[in-house]
C-alpha cells in the first residue's frame, strides 16, 4: 500500500449488532450481517473472511480465522442519533450532542403551511412515516392527478419528497427542497437530511429513480476532510458523501447510481493519485435491500462486494 493513499469505504446500513440506545429507536433485533446470513443459510465472504469478519460476531459462513490478514473491530457511536448524517460525520471525527428531531406522527400543521407558502406547492400528500416503495403505491395516482408532492418521514431525521419525474421535474424538484431545508427545516425544526425522492411509470408500477438527492445541514466543526482538504490532501466523495458534508472538504465530488457504479469510481480515484483520501458510501445495501427488508438481494450485494475487494486492495498496492 503506498504511503498516504486510504480508502474509506461504507457499505450504507450494514450493521453487525444493535448499540446500547436501540430501544430508543425501536431496534433491538438490529443485526443486519447477522441476520441476513441466518435467513439465507450463511453467507460466503471470503475475502472479508479472511480479513477477520468473522472475529467479530457470529456470522453463519464467515469463519473466524486463526491469523487474520486484516486489522477488524466493532465500534459503537458516540453520538445522539442514529441518521446516516449523525454517523458520517462521526466517522469523519465529529461528534453529534443533541440529536435530531424525529417525527413519527408526521410533521406538524404549521410547519407545512410554512412550506407550502415558501416553496409555492398549493398542497402536500403524506405526512406520515412510510416506506418510500408503498408510499407512491399508495399515493403516486393522487399525486399524478393533483400536482401535489408527497411528503413522508421515517425512523430517520428526514423530511423526503417524492415527486414523478413528469409531474414535478428534477430540476424543480430539487429547488423544492433547498427551500425546505434552507427555509422551512431550521430551528427547532432542524432534521439531518431532507431528500428528493423522484420515481417515474405509470398506476400499478411506479418505480423510484437514481435521480435521489440528499440536502444535509453543514457540518458544526470541523472534519477529517476538511483537515485533509486544508493540508492539500487530495480528497475525493463517492456517492452521497458530497452530500452528507455539503461538499465541504472535497476536491473533487462523483455522484453514482449503483454500487457497482461506485466500486468502479472509487478504484478509478484511487488509482490515478499518489496522495490522497477517497471516501465513498455504497447506498444499494441501505435503499436497496435494508429498507426493502430482501436478505436475498442483501446476501447478493454483499458477496458482490467481497468478490471486488481484491482488485480494490489492487490499486493500493
């Protein structure tokens, strides 16, 4: 490995067992390597096997090896919060208070008339935690027929919209939640993240698109990446990453649309510096298959993963 070149990798939503504070958010049984191995009958990660995956926790398939080749551990965050923003700046050295505000009765009157008035939309659909799939099951005709965003929340700090790529364009889309995040989401009212949450197709198959955008808060301190940007570290985001820190600390910023797609990237920019940082988030594991609650496309992604690590390890050599 050349001195001075790192790569960061996160597998989004890809947890290894529930912290202390799990109950708060209802998620007690979390265990997502755990759990998708035993519903599948074991997983086959070899590479990740023998950097001692398996040293870690019980994982049926993965091995705990005698002399891994890796160094491993399972960490605990530190911060209030359990959002991927609270986290990724967590692993960039930040640490997070006060945690952000969650809703799950839906977002108050007021706070949406504020929205209404401030982005111009004449209405809103939603308001309610939902699944993002069966939210534009359930609401995606309505939505087509009235012009109205449709506004849903999760178990995460996040205001998303989500908007038919005919009925609402990206473009407006997009200019839609600056606002909300610039002007509607602030004080007490401060979530992690507000999403754009754009699907295209017709009644009865509605299908989301690789157009998602994320509007985060800045972040409060300073960060690994601002240090590095700071020293004249080439520093490179992939994925949702230029997002999570507001490009803060980038030098350069590569959006993708699959994990494969962000393997590949990270390899390219690994490969033509000499120097650098490249930190890079593979979102298909969390939006995917966690959410969507498929062990099947989760073990797929994962094995697919492991089977790109070699040539990864490649261009650090």
């Amino acid at each position: 490995m050349k001195p001075g070149k790192a790569v960061f990798i996160v597998l989004d939503g890809v947890g290894i067992g529930a912290l202390p504070d799990a109950r708060t958010y209802g998620d007690e049984d979390a265990n997502t390597l755990g759990n998708t191995a035993r519903v599948l009958g074991g997983l086959r990660l070899p590479n990740l096997e023998r950097f001692g995956l398996g040293c870690i926790a019980e994982i049926p398939g993965v091995a705990a090896v005698r002399d891994p080749e890796g160094c491993y551990g399972k960490m605990a965050e530190r911060s209030a919060g359990k959002d991927s923003t609270t986290g990724h700046w967590e692993l960039g050295g930040l640490i997070t208070e006060k945690a952000f505000p969650l809703y799950p009765e839906g977002f108050p009157a007021e706070l949406l008339e504020k929205f209404k008035r401030l982005t111009g939309c004449a209405g809103y659909l939603g308001n309610k935690p939902a699944s993002g799939t069966e939210i534009i099951k359930e609401l995606g005709s309505e939505h087509v027929r009235t012009g109205f965003p449709i506004i849903y929340t999760s178990g995460d700090s996040v205001f998303q919209i989500a908007a038919h790529e005919d009925v609402i364009p990206l473009k407006r889309l997009y200019e839609i939640c600056e606002v909300a995040r610039k002007q509607v989401l602030v004080g007490e009212h401060e979530v992690g993240r507000v999403i754009a949450r754009p699907f295209i197709g017709t009644v009865g198959s509605f299908v989301r698109t690789t157009n998602r955008r994320d509007f985060a808060l800045e972040a409060a301190g300073a960060t690994l990446l601002d240090l590095l940007h700071d020293e004249g570290i080439e520093t490179v985001g992939v994925g949702k990453i230029d997002d999570l820190f507001c490009g803060r600390g980038l030098r350069e910023k590569i959006h993708t649309k699959s994990n494969s797609e962000g393997v590949r990237i990270t390899m390219e920019a690994a490969s033509r510096m000499q120097m650098g940082f490249v930190m890079t988030n593979l979102v298909d594991f969390d939006t995917l298959f966690g959410h969507r609650q498929d062990p099947a496309g989760m073990g797929r992604a994962l094995e697919e993963f492991d089977s790109r690590l070699p040539a990864i390890l490649d261009v650090l050599a």
